[in-house]
C-alpha cells in the first residue's frame, strides 16, 4: 500500500475500520449467498462456515503466534516473563499458561488458545522494553484473565452465533416471502419475475443488516470482555494504578509507531491488550472497537482503586 | 471458580487455606530421621501488597503483633517481582510454624488472602553430631526427639519447602548456584515427605523462587 504515505493523517481510519469490517461481514454473507446459490444446501453452508471457525478456534494458539512471529520461550530465556507468571499463576491458582515473546516493538501483550490448558500468553518485546515491573505484571495479570475467562472460545461462539442469526433470518424470509407470494404464483407466470427479483433484493437488505448487528453485538461484548478482564487482572494484582498506567503509556506509544508495524499487527486486534490504532476524537468510533476507550478503562480502574483503599 | 462466572468474566479471587501448614514439624522429624535434614529455623511470608491504606495499617499490625512476643528475629523485606516478605527466625519449629500462622491467619482474617503468595520454610542438613544423635533418640524418652526436631540454633538454609497458599500444598524448592536447581534433591525431598505434608501433585506449579530473602 505505497499510497498510505501520501495520506496526511488518520481521521478517517476509525471510519475506515467500520466499513472494513462491515464489508468483511458482507463479504461473509455474499460467500455464503453464492454457495446458496450454487444449490448447495443450507446445512452443508452452515456446516462448512462451522468447520472454518472450528479451525481457527481450536488453532488459535497457533495462528496468533505465526500472524505474530511469536516463539515460546523456556524459564531459562526470559526469566522475568516466566517469574512474574509463575507468581501471578500461583495467587490466581491457575494453571500455567505456555509463555511466548514476539520480537516486535510494538508494545502489546496478548492471550490466546482454545482452553486455559491450551493457552499462549505472549508479550512483545517493546511491551517488556517500555514498562517497569509492576505495570508489566498489571499487563500480564489482564492477559491471565482473558485466559481465565475462556474469551477465546466466548468470541469464537459468539461470531459463530452472529453467523447463524444472519443465516435463520434469511431461510425465514425466503421461506415465509416465497410461501405468501409463492401461492399466488403458481396461476400467473406473468408477474412472477418481478416479484422475485424484489424477494431477493429484500431477503439481501434484511439479511446484511442482521449480519451488520451482529458484528456491532460481537464487538460490545468484545469490549465488556476487555473491561472484565481489566477488573480481574487489577484485583489479582491489588493494583489497578500500575495497570492504569501502563494503559497510558502503551496507548501513548502506539499513535508514534511507524504505520507498517501497526497495520501487520491489526488483525490480531481482538485478542490484545490495547488495540494497534491510535485512539482518535471520532465518536463512532465507540460504537465498533474491539476495545473499550481508553477513558473508561481508566474510570474503572480509579473506580477499584479507591474500593481497594478502603480501610479494612 | 464456576465455569459460569469464567464464562461470564467474573473470576473471584482465590482464598488462602491455611490449615496444611500444621503438618510441618511432624515432616521436620521424618526429614530427620531419614535424612539427617531439619528446618533450619528460618521461615517467610510472601505476599502482594496492594494499594491502599487499609492493607499498610495491616501489615503494621501483624508487625507489632509479631515482635511482641520477642523470641526470635523478624525482618521484611520487598523482593525484585514487587512482592513483600516477612521473615521470622525461630529454633523451636512449633514456634515458627505457629508465628507464621499468625501472620497469615492475620492477613486473610482481615480479607487480604488472596494476596498472599507462599510461606517458605528453610532446610538445612544438621551438624553430623546432631544427626548421629537422633538415630538414639528411640531409647530415650519422647519428649527428647520432640526438642530433636528442631535445629537448637539457626542454621543456613540449603533446601526449602514451599506452602502454596491457593493449593494447601507444599513442593520442595533446592537453589543451586545461579538460577539453577538440583531436581534430584528436590524429588528425593519430596518422596520422603510425601507422607507427612500434601505435596503438590502438579510439577508446574514448583516455581523457582530466586533470591529467596529467607536465610
């Protein structure tokens, strides 16, 4: 993309996000309405879309560390990344993660795998260069509880479940149009072809626009799982400022990296600690991020912050 | 932890459990007997201090609490991961068992157990006189191999055993020269207290503890 360099500035990126998603869902829709098309069968689509998601569930260890140039390392490696796991793991009382390193100056960290016993905590090397011990650990401790959480699998359902929505809807719309319209059809040939060409254009509308919901439904759970993450990682730690400012910092580097490394990292967006696009003032921008503002994640780690001063 | 409130992104926090720990000095005088090794009389807290007043008022308290009782040393210590210990002497392993008890039983009466990490208790192979002595403590009277559990006088830790707060269970910890640890021993160690002490079954949670401020 030798054009992106000519571009002035990113106002427009948040917005461009929307669309690229949105068109990736189109694109979901479109593939599977040509399958349709072709006479295959709704059952084999479905099963077909399945297996797709299945693989990329239950490889997603796998596909995360190669999309990352991630390697896992051993205790004797990185001693500190494993210490500061082992200790973390032992409060939570859970079990190991495997613990990998991407070499990378994009400071992010992030979890993945299909169950906590299959689970990939990996943190770059920007990330273990920028931070200090405690705001390193507040990282992992957020990772750690994506792990914890299973969001791996809670993401992959829940895309799954949009998929499936989109798909209901629209064997009801045919089934439910060409039943009424279908009827009166079977008399007249005549008016058939308009009719049906108008069913499709409708069955097409209602269906995007449900596979469009979906995708925004999929991305607010999206950012209540990160924020439930930030609650978790804070409490193990019992130090929601050290996470709160690592948060600032990390998001503060990212709009200095050079554009390449962001755009290689983005589509690892849902499974990072703060996402590779710099935070802009678009307000829609809210309604479609994987990840919550930067705002409301330090409201709620402030939140917790004064809940844990308390006196006992 | 529920699978639901995993599901649903609520993971409490973990309780401490306690109450293993109290098997220690019957370990102590199998450890003796079989390997000529005791407790050497030094033991730590660890813990993750949070933010906030409250724990700080804690802490100060079991603090005072402790150095009340004015039989052995006691000093804290912050390690390099950010986690706080506090370490207590005492050659009577009861004593030691019990102050530690104390601490930790402080801490998670007042809500903070999930924060507690680890208690290590030191090891060290006893003087050979001390050892060639308990093998006769049979035909002496009971109350001579109770005093024989302990070291009578601090001693440097060679091996420790690790009380994992979350689990109630403890796993052998042998240090060896620069982040390096003697496997053997710790397996040997941990078969001969196996029948004393819950040892944890799952060899990736005995992580190395580096630097233990413990002497």
């Amino acid at each position: 993309m030798s054009t992106a360099r000519n571009i002035p500035n990113d106002h427009g990126l948040s917005l461009r996000m929307f669309f690229t998603g949105l068109m990736l869902v189109v694109l979901y829709g479109a593939v599977i309405g040509l399958l349709i098309a072709f006479g295959i069968s709704y059952a084999v689509v479905l099963v077909f879309a399945a297996i797709i998601l299945f693989v990329q569930y239950w490889f997603s260890d796998k596909i995360a560390l190669f999309g990352m140039h991630g390697h896992i390392v051993t205790p004797e490696q990185a001693p500190q990344l494993h210490g500061v796991i082992d200790r973390l793991c032992a409060l939570a009382d859970m079990k190991k993660p495997r613990v990998a390193l991407a070499d990378t100056d994009v400071p992010n960290a992030f979890a993945t795998g299909r169950s906590p016993n299959n689970a990939v905590v990996c943190a770059t090397t920007g990330l273990m260069r920028r931070l200090d011990e405690s705001e390193l650990e507040a990282v992992l401790a957020h990772e750690l509880s994506h792990v914890a959480h299973r969001d791996v699998a809670v993401m992959t359902i829940a895309s799954f479940l949009g998929m499936v929505a989109g798909m209901i809807t629209r064997i009801m719309l045919w089934t439910g149009l060409m039943g009424g319209f279908g009827g009166g059809n079977r008399n007249g040939n005549q008016g058939g072809g308009d009719n049906a060409a108008l069913v499709e254009l409708l069955v097409l509308v209602v269906s995007v626009v449900v596979y469009a919901i979906s995708f925004l439904l999929t991305m607010a759970l999206s950012r209540y799982r990160e924020l439930a993450a930030d609650r978790s990682g804070a409490l193990l730690t019992g130090r929601p400022s050290a996470l709160a400012s690592a948060l600032v910092k990390v998001t503060g580097e990212m709009s200095r990296i050079p554009t390449r490394d962001l755009r290689s990292a983005e589509s690892f967006n849902a499974f990072y600690f703060t996402p590779a696009i710099a935070k802009r003032g678009v307000s829609l921008s809210t309604l479609f991020s994987t990840h919550p503002s930067l705002d409301q994640r330090l409201a709620q780690l402030s939140k917790i912050e004064a809940e844990l001063g308390r006196p006992s | 932890m529920g699978i639901f409130s995993s599901i649903m992104g609520k993971t409490k926090p973990v309780q401490a459990n306690l109450d293993e720990m109290f098997a220690l000095p019957s370990a102590s005088i199998t450890l003796q007997s079989a390997a000529g090794m005791s407790c050497s009389g030094h033991a730590g807290v660890c813990f993750k201090p949070p933010t906030g007043q409250g724990f700080e008022e804690m802490q100060a308290e079991v603090v005072s609490l402790l150095s009340m009782d004015g039989s052995g040393g006691l000093h804290q210590e912050k390690d390099s991961f950010g986690y706080q210990w506090l370490v207590v002497e005492d050659t009577d392993i009861e004593q030691l068992v019990t102050r530690i008890h104390l601490v930790n039983s402080s801490l998670s009466d007042s809500g903070w157990g999930p924060q507690l990490l680890c208690s290590v208790f030191g090891l060290a192979q006893l003087p050979t006189g001390a050892a060639d002595a308990a093998p006769g403590a049979d035909t002496e009277s009971a109350a001579l191999v109770e005093t024989a559990a302990g070291p009578g006088q601090l001693l440097t830790s060679t091996a420790f055993l690790v009380y994992l707060f979350k689990r109630g269970t403890f796993y052998p910890f042998v240090p060896q020269g620069k982040e390096h640890r003697d496997t053997e021993q710790e397996l040997k160690l941990k078969s001969l207290v196996a029948d004393d002490l819950t040892v944890e079954t799952d060899l990736d949670r005995w992580f190395p503890l580096w630097d233990l401020p413990v002497g």
